[in-house]
C-alpha cells in the first residue's frame, strides 16, 4: 500500500438557514460516522466558519470540526490563532486547522481585499504558519519577516492539543505541496485552480497522472516523515447511482476530459456503494488518500459507504 492508514471521512457543510438546523446537520454527521465536519471560507453564501464551527462543536461529542481552508488573506495569523486556540479550548481538542494562499477571485474582487499575484500570497501563508506555530507554543514569540512582525506576543488561550491543532495544507502545484509535506499533519492533494473559479482548466490538472506527479513532490519533499502524513482528497462530485457507465458519460463533457479519465479521477466518486467502496481502497493503494471529503449534498447517499470503511 502506498501510504497504509485507515479511512476517515470529512463531509464539508457551509449554510443553515438557523441555528437548530445547523446543530441538527452536524449531530447526523457525527451520527453516520463522518469523523470531521468542515466549512469553507469564501465571502459569498455561508455562515462564517469560527462561529459556525464552534456552534457545530457545541452540539456534538466526538465530531471534528476544521477548515477546507481559511484563506490567509482575510485574516492576520495572531488573530487566527486566537480564534483557533479558542475553538480547540471550548471544543475539547476537536479542531483542525486547514490553511491557504487564496484563490477565489470573485471573494478578493467583492470584498476590495488585493489579491496579489500567486508567489505573494503563497509567501505571506507560510510566514503564517510560522508565525501559528509560534503563537501556539507556551512561551511570549518574536518573529520578523517580510509581511508579519510580531514582539514578543504570547498567544493566549494555548490549544488543547499540542504542540498546536493539526495543520491541513492543501495544493496542487509543487511549491505548496511541498511545503504541505514539510509544515502539516494532513496534506490535501488538490487540483491548481488557475482562473480563480472552479472550471473545465481546473479539472484537468485533477488528473490521475497530474496526481501521480503530486505524491511524488509530497513524497521526495517529505523525506522520513511521509509516513507521519494523512493524506487528503477533497471530492467535487460524490454520486451514489447503479448507472455509473451512463453517469460518467454525462459528466465526462463537464470535467473537459474523457470518460475513462473520469472514472479513475481523483476528485470524484460515482457508482454503486460496493463501486465507490472498491475505487477508494484503489485509490488509497495508488496514492495513499485515506482521509475522504464529501459535499454537504453527498452526506446521506454517502453513508453506507463511511459505516463498511471508516476505520478500515
């Protein structure tokens, strides 16, 4: 096996219409097994990940709670630390805390945030993983660097878990990748999105082959930790149907790409419970995605598939 751990299953939620709903969606993902329930962090329509996540916590027991991913751009990293320190205190040590560079044009566009060109933002995020890192340990952090100073800060609360919550970096181009595989716990293999929105460009470098690439950038900058790494395979279209031949070829025009293509692609999933089932112990055999993430939408279809491999 290319990376041997046994599945867990994410399922990433982003809007309720109140309060009682949104704890009613996390305590049925808690109650089908998923193991995490994340948010996105856009702008446009869902609630805010940290008060959500939290409200998501409160209603639950043993349910994780993280991002897919916050966008470093919005926010300085001694005010997110102190917001995931929080949420790692009141949640009991349930947090993960996934991290990006910022990609959606339209979020940078509405808000008047400047989305920097690509190597700027990538720079700023890994000074912030730095500085998290720092701000999370126990004693007062001094840090210097081209976009964040910070004298002598010292971060208050402190996580529950230590030395800080999980760390989720997702990419998929080499630079970040390989800085996934040297900074964080869990690694997100992604396709690039080089057009700020979800399109048929951004689905062919989600490939097999394009993702074969990817685990080796992952592996060679890993060195020995690899095997310390959980790896992560967020899915754009999870569909639980008993005509996969004929759903593919639908699809195949929507994804730019063939219809084989499709059906060995990384970012979805479409066939049977037992189809599914087979291509994911695939899957993790080929490139080692163990840690599984569905669309809101999936959670139910999806479920007879996290209650025969969660934990396999």
């Amino acid at each position: 096996m290319a990376h041997p751990r046994p599945f867990r299953f994410g399922v990433q939620l982003s809007t309720a219409p109140d309060a009682a709903t949104w704890a009613r969606m996390a305590i049925q993902a808690e109650d089908l097994g998923f193991s995490t329930l994340f948010m996105p962090d856009h702008f446009g329509d869902q609630l805010s990940p940290t008060v959500a996540l939290q409200a998501a916590a409160d209603a639950t027991t043993t349910l994780r709670v993280g991002t897919l991913v916050f966008d470093n751009d919005y926010r300085h990293p001694v005010v997110l630390a102190k917001d995931c320190a929080t949420l790692d205190v009141l949640s009991g040590g349930r947090l993960e805390l996934g991290l990006g560079a910022g990609w959606m044009t339209s979020d940078y566009t509405q808000s008047g945030i400047p989305m920097d060109p690509p190597k700027v933002r990538v720079d700023r995020m890994v000074e912030s993983v730095a500085v998290l890192k720092g701000v999370f340990g126990p004693d007062a952090f001094s840090y210097e660097g081209e976009h964040y100073t910070l004298a002598g800060y010292d971060g208050f609360p402190k996580p529950v878990q230590q030395p800080h919550p999980p760390l989720l970096i997702g990419g998929g181009l080499k630079r970040v990748l390989s800085f996934a595989a040297r900074e964080a716990q869990i690694v997100g293999v992604n396709p690039t999105i080089p057009n700020g929105r979800v399109d048929a460009e951004a689905a062919l470098n989600g490939t097999a082959e394009e993702t074969d690439q990817k685990l080796e950038w992952i592996r060679a900058a890993a060195g020995d930790r690899f095997d310390d790494i959980e790896l992560n395979a967020l899915h754009f279209a999870t569909i639980v149907t008993d005509d996969r031949a004929g759903t593919i070829e639908m699809m195949a025009p929507l994804f730019g790409i063939e219809p084989a293509a499709v059906a060995e692609y990384p970012h979805a999933l479409i066939g049977t419970v037992d189809e599914i089932c087979a291509d994911l112990e695939a899957r993790r055999e080929r490139w080692g995605f163990s840690y599984v993430v569905v669309q809101g939408d999936s959670m139910e279809p999806f479920a007879p598939v996290v209650a025969r491999l969660a934990g396999q």
